[in-house]
C-alpha cells in the first residue's frame, strides 16, 4: 500500500446559464452635412443682378446726358432783362434793348411801302384793293369777331373808290363811310341786308338787290315776308332760316312767299313757269343770301336779330313798313341792336304809316339813317 498522499479532488466549476442571443446592432445612418452657405455675390449672379446693374448704368447715362443738354439749352438763351432800381446797370441794359429793337426794325421800316393801298378779302379770287383810303378811319375791333360775306375783310366793303368803280365814296368821318345807298350814308364796317318780299315789295328788288350788290357786294340779305314788328301770340313754327340755293327756296317762291308746312306739301311742277324768274334766279345764285317761310307780316324782327346778320355793324331794311308795330317790341329789337353795336339804316317805298315810329325808335337811338323814295 502506498502512503502516498492523494491529490485532492478538483472542484467542479458552477454550470453557467446557457448564452442569450445578444441584440443585431443598428447601424446608424448619419444625415448628410448641409452644403456650405451661398456668397452673396453667388446669389447676386442668381438673381440676375448683373443685369440690372447694367441698366441702371445706361439709364444714368442716358438721364445725365439730356441734362447737360436742357442745361446747355437754358443757359445759352439770351434773355432781354432789364434790372430795375434805377441803378445804372438798369440804364444801361435798357439803352442797349432799345439798341436791339431799333435794329430790328430797321430792316422792315427800309422796304418800299405801296402808296396808301389795301387789299381785303375773305377769299383769294375776291381780292380787292382800296386806294386813297382817308387818314381817320377807325379800325377799333368791334365786340364780336367779324364773318360772312366774300368781300367783308373785316373792316371794308367791297369797291370803295372815291365815287368810281363801284360808285361808292368815302366819307370823312371816324370810320369806314360808303354811300349813298338810295341817299342813306351808310356808316358801317360791314353791311347786312333784310328785304321785304312781299307781293308789294317785288317789282322794286331786283332793282335794290343790284344796288346792294354795287355798294357792297358780298353783303349778308335775309329776305323775309312782310314788315311787322309785334311779339308772337303763340310758339311759331318754321322759323329756321334755309339759304336761297336750297329747292325749299323754290317752292317758297312759287307759292308767292309759303309756310314751312305748305312748302314740306307742296311737289315742284317744272312746266309751271316762275314768277319773276329772273329776280329768282338772282336770289337763288347769289351768295350769303337766306330767306325764313311766311310765320306772318309782323315778325321781321326774326330776320333782323337772326345770327345770320349779328356780325354786321350796319343793318339796311327795305321795306314799305306798311305792316303794324308794337312799341314793346321795339324796345326788344332795340336792346339787341345796341347789345350788337349795330346801326340801322330804313329805306323806306314809300311814306308807310308805321316808318316815323320806326325811325325814332330804332334809328335814332342806334345812329343810323332812314330814307324815303317817293
């Protein structure tokens, strides 16, 4: 038996729990990294900043260019000023302006002048010249511009010749003088006509039409039925004036002086001859010449306050003044004859009954003239 000692018995180590499945690690995504910042000159070039940098420099360029130029402009503009105070800087720049307009003048005070000639004229083929004309004529602007006839001018009539030519004389009193006209002397610049075409006015006409004609020619007539002054009853109707070229004209002529309404009924006949054809004729050619349908014998006023004659400063009424007249309303023609500054001037076939009240009323308050032809 051996005595030697036996080795100790090992111990057994513990059982240890079987291993757990460990978790799967998640990996991790890290965002991307932002890009760096843009520069501002990158998003000026985005922006398109180049651009309108460039123009904004061509619009500058373009603005101070065109102020140098209104600059340079201005100021080279010689300007005629005067400075006040009596200084003698004053004295001086106003001696050399006068300096200056003198020199002006001179040029145009040096060219030959026609001897005391005038042409007038409305139109080119109706110019006319006025020779000998006085020295006191009276050209002041009357309160409305003047119109109407061909050979008007403004301030003359037609064939003014020292009592040839036309067989129209000038007077010497302040203004334009033509006559005689039938013994009237017609004082006017401008001269509108109103006849009466009534049945017993007609044989005398064409004999005044061609003496208006001679005297001033080119003159605004106004023909009208009757003689008559008296304020309407009632609204008239057909009162619109129609010139003498219209074929109303016609049929107001061969119906002996007709209404608007019988001349609208009434279908011209060209077998039926007319009446007086050659007055018509006469009336129908010339210019500046109107006629109003029969409203009745007492309204002429219509004829005489029609805007047809309103830039005429002469009126000349031929007539019989036969036909009633109503003092009120004279003062209602006269009114408006002075309101237009215009004379009258009556030639009258004959002594009517009603031509004194007439040339008082009227006449005399407007300066005119009145005639009687036995």
């Amino acid at each position: 038996m051996s005595d030697a000692p036996k080795a100790p018995a090992r111990a057994k180590a513990p059982a240890l729990p079987p291993l757990k499945a460990l978790p799967k690690i998640r990996r991790s995504v890290l965002p991307d990294a932002a890009p760096p910042a843009l520069s501002w000159r990158v998003r000026w070039d985005k922006w398109g900043g180049r651009s309108l940098a460039l123009s904004l420099v061509v619009h500058l360029l373009l603005l101070s260019a065109g102020a140098l130029i209104v600059v340079h402009h201005v100021t080279d503009r010689q300007l005629d000023f005067i400075p006040g105070g009596g200084s003698v800087q004053g004295a001086q720049a106003e001696e050399a302006l006068q300096h200056k307009i003198q020199q002006k003048k001179n040029p145009w005070l040096k060219q030959a002048m026609p001897n005391r000639k005038l042409a007038v004229a409305d139109r080119i083929k109706d110019v006319m010249v006025l020779s000998e004309l006085p020295d006191t004529l009276d050209f002041s602007q009357p309160s409305k511009p003047m119109g109407g006839g061909p050979i008007s001018g403004g301030f003359g009539l037609a064939g003014a010749a020292a009592g040839i030519g036309s067989g129209v004389g000038l007077g010497t009193r302040n203004g334009m003088v033509f006559g005689p006209l039938f013994g009237l002397t017609i004082k006017a610049k401008k001269l509108a006509v109103v006849l009466d075409v009534s049945s017993s006015m007609m044989p005398h006409l064409e004999r005044v039409v061609t003496e208006v004609d001679k005297v001033a020619k080119g003159s605004v007539v106004v023909l009208y039925f009757g003689c008559g002054l008296e304020p309407p009853s009632k609204p008239l109707v057909g009162t619109k004036i129609f010139r003498t070229s219209a074929v109303e004209f016609e049929k107001f002529w061969r119906l002996g002086g007709a209404t608007f309404m019988e001349t609208a009924n009434y279908k011209i006949k060209t077998q039926d001859p007319i009446p007086g054809k050659d007055l018509f004729l006469k009336l129908s050619r010339r210019p500046q010449t109107y006629f109003i349908h029969n409203v009745g014998v007492g309204y002429t006023w219509l004829a005489l306050l029609s805007d047809e004659v309103r830039n005429a400063d002469g009126l000349y009424w031929f007539s019989d003044f036969q036909d009633p007249v109503d003092f009120k309303q004279l003062t209602v023609v006269l009114d408006n004859l002075k309101r237009r500054k215009q004379r009258l001037y009556i030639h009258s076939s004959g002594k009517g009954q009603y031509f004194d009240l007439v040339k008082n009323q009227l006449v005399v308050p407007t300066e005119g003239d009145s005639y009687i032809e036995e």
